[in-house]
C-alpha cells in the first residue's frame, strides 16, 4: 500500500543538506504550544567528516524601519528560542511523528529527526504592514527554524550551509461565545437638565475574518442638546510591549449616518449599523497589523491576542485587540458622547486536509 503524505522541503544553498517539515503553521491554545517537529537530511560528505548540526529556533523581532539604522544601531533583536544538536544525535527521549517515521525509512541513514518546544508565553507572528513602495523588513515578530553546521550552537554560521525557513505562531478562535457585549455611557451638560442616554450593544462577542459585525445603538435624549450625526468604527489597537509608549489605534472600518438626526430633546433613536474590517479596505495603509506572512496574498488582518494572563506579556511582542466604537455628534458647543466595546476577532480552527491545502503544500 502506498501513503501519499505532503511536506515541505528546503535545501542549503550548497546542497549539503536538506530540511523536511510538514506544516509551517504551529497553534498556539494559550497554555501550550504544538511542537515543531522536522527531519534534517546530510549529504555522504557531511556524514564521513562527521559534521556537527544544530537546529534553532530564532524569533525575529524588527521594532524600528531598516532605512533608519546606522552603523552600530540597529532596530532588530533575534532571539535564540530553542538550541539542540541533531547530528551526531544526542541521547534524548523523542516520540517521532508519522510523518517522521515515514520519512526516515523513505530517506535512509543520513536523515535525523527534530523536536522542538516553542515557550508558551512567546509572542504570537505578527507584522505591521509597510506601504506599498516600501520594500524593506517590515516591523514585527516572525519565527524561522534554523539549521547549520559549526563546532557548537554558538558559532556563527556561513550562509551556503545555512538553512532558515519561516513558521508562523498562530491562534485560533475559541469554540464557545464569550458574554454579549453591551455598555451604557451618559453624558450632562453644564447648566442643563437631564442627560444624554447611549446603549451600544454587539450580536456576539466573538467574529472570524470577514463577518459582519452588528452594530446595535440606542440613544435616549432626556436633554436639552441635539443630536447630529452618529459614527460608529472598527479600531484596531497596536500595543508594541517593548515600549512604554508604543501603543496606537487605526480605524480600519466605519459607517456615519445622520439618519433620525437630527434628534431633538425628548426624543430616543433606535438603529443597527454593519461594519466589516478586512484587510481590502486597508491593503495601502502602513501600520495595520498583519498576519505574520506579508509574502502570502491571502494574508488577512492579524488576530485578537489571547493571553493568559497580563503577566505572560512577552518583552518582544505585539499585542493586537479589536474594538468598536460609537461617537456621537452634539455640534461645536455641545462636543461628543462616545461609548467602546471590546471584541474578539479571529480564524475558526481549519480541518487538518484545508490547512495542507490553504498552506500551499507540496507533495514530498
């Protein structure tokens, strides 16, 4: 019987030696993370001289533009997650896949497999989005498997026998609803009986990637102000954790209408607005935060953030949150009354069969 299994293949560029990997994407359910399992293959050559070969985990976190750097500044840190030899293998305990186990009797003696255990508290692949005529490395965080051969893992490594393969670190949508958001805000005035009402309420708390998101407003005017115009938005907040200042928000969908404007005192207004962020609508606006593949066309707004806890902030990542907001507009005297609710946007989990094929796999 003959098994059909796809995976990934990348060689040095002197052809010494040969990584296999069956997936590039790794979910993260917040408490642990999948392992990152491969098979690194030798050339007879290497294996005679009895070459050493170590395999790493790099986290790649760029926090500043690549045409600002100088001589001895530069904007990017990369961190060394993971460290082991593969080749002469080490004595350790390794429960292999099926992949691997059908790779070693397909490639022979000089194949050696890998496992590796990406941190739970590393930060999730994600990128800011450049313009277009910017084709430097963008800004964020994205991962590479590592393989090359030196006396020790600290050697610096030589770019013909050097392999770096990128992965990505995602999460999922959680498979139950969170609570219906709702928020009430009331603004007085000075000098003015009674107050402006505002009740903001969303369908559900949780959206995946391209749903329409429900927007449900009521406004009770007990005063004695106008009501104008109302707005409501998509914000995505950017929150860079090496920074103590490195928080920002981008609007990345909204809708204003002034229809039952204006609404005079004693009135109330009920309505629904329909929001939709994706990416589209932004694909030339830099500093949206992207998934973690720039390279991908299919690439999409990156996810909500899970954590566990604000402890578990990684130094080095970015954190993404989503949330909508509702202005409403009183005129130059009368000034604003807002209200924000926070949601969570993300990807259902796929099948095991749609992410091969979402992923671009190629037949081994």
């Amino acid at each position: 019987m003959v098994v059909n299994f796809k995976v990934f293949k990348k060689c040095s560029p002197n052809n010494m030696i040969t990584l296999y990997m069956n997936r590039r994407e790794f979910v993260d359910s917040v408490t642990q993370v999948e392992p990152i399992d491969g098979i690194v293959v030798l050339d007879d050559e290497y294996v005679r001289q009895n070459r050493k070969i170590f395999v790493q985990l790099v986290c790649n976190f760029r926090y500043g533009r690549e045409d600002d750097e100088m001589i001895g500044l530069r904007f990017q840190k990369e961190l060394t997650l993971v460290s082991q030899q593969v080749c002469p293998p080490q004595k350790q305990d390794i429960t292999l896949t099926k992949m691997q186990e059908r790779l070693l009797k397909k490639l022979g003696s000089n194949a050696y497999p890998f496992v590796m255990q990406m941190p739970p508290s590393s930060p999730a692949s994600v990128v800011l989005q450049q313009r277009a005529s910017d084709e430097s490395q963008p800004c964020g965080v994205q991962y590479f498997v590592k393989i090359f051969t030196g006396d020790s893992d600290c050697d610096r490594s030589h770019r013909r026998s050097t392999i770096n393969l990128g992965i990505r670190k995602v999460q999922y949508a959680p498979t139950k609803q969170g609570i219906q958001p709702c928020t009430v805000v009331r603004k007085d005035f000075l000098l003015s009986p009674g107050e402006l009402e505002l009740e903001v309420t969303l369908d559900k708390q949780l959206y995946h990637h391209g749903e329409k998101i429900s927007v449900n407003i009521c406004v009770r005017n007990n005063s004695n102000k106008v009501v104008k115009k109302v707005k409501a938005m998509v914000q995505q907040g950017v929150d860079v954790v090496l920074f103590q200042n490195g928080q920002f928000r981008n609007t990345i969908a909204f809708m204003e209408t002034s229809e039952g404007c204006p609404l005079n005192p004693g009135s109330s207004l009920q309505k629904v607005m329909y929001l939709v962020p994706t990416l589209v609508a932004n694909c030339d606006r830099a500093g949206i935060a992207v998934e973690g593949d720039i390279k991908r066309k299919d690439t999409a707004l990156a996810s909500t953030t899970l954590i566990a806890s604000q402890d578990a902030r990684d130094a080095f990542g970015i954190i993404v949150s989503y949330a909508v907001k509702v202005k409403l507009f009183l005129g130059a005297l009368g000034g604003e009354l807002c209200a924000e609710l926070p949601f969570i946007l993300m990807h259902p989990k796929p099948s095991r069969k749609a992410q091969l094929e979402a992923e671009g796999s190629i037949e081994a």
